[in-house]
C-alpha cells in the first residue's frame, strides 16, 4: 500500500487532516465520508491514478485498505 499517495488523497477528499486517515478508516466512520465526498473520492482517484474505476468497484469501495486493493486490481492489469 502506497499510504502517503492514498492517504492524501483521502484527506484532500473527506476534507480532513491526514493524520484522521488509516489504512482501518471506513465508509461512515467519519461524518466526513458521506456520499458527495465519496464521489469527490473517486474522482481524485480516477484523475491521480488515470484510471477509470466501474460501478461496482465505486459502490465496494468501503475503506481505505480495500481503496488501495482496488485501485491496484487496475494498475496491474
């Protein structure tokens, strides 16, 4: 896991300082991460990574950990 990149992400996204931010840190265990800031989420993540996530992955994305597994999945494809 590239904790620095992701998590900066995440905290750029959720709007929240970077040390709130851990590999545990799941959807709705923060006020911050609610459904608008889910889809900023994504976003940063598609534009960061220059990949094009689909459906199911955007909707199974529930933690920063399974973000990362994700997110891989498309990088070594």
């Amino acid at each position: 896991m590239n904790n620095q990149k992701l998590f900066e992400l995440f905290s750029l996204a959720l709007a929240v300082d970077i040390n709130q931010i851990t590999a545990d840190l799941s959807y709705g265990s923060i006020p911050e991460w609610d459904s608008t800031a889910h889809m900023i989420l994504i976003a940063e993540i598609e534009n960061q990574y220059d990949i094009m996530l689909d459906t199911d992955d955007i909707i199974d994305m529930s933690s920063v950990s399974k973000a990362d597994e994700i997110i891989s999945k498309y990088l070594n494809q």
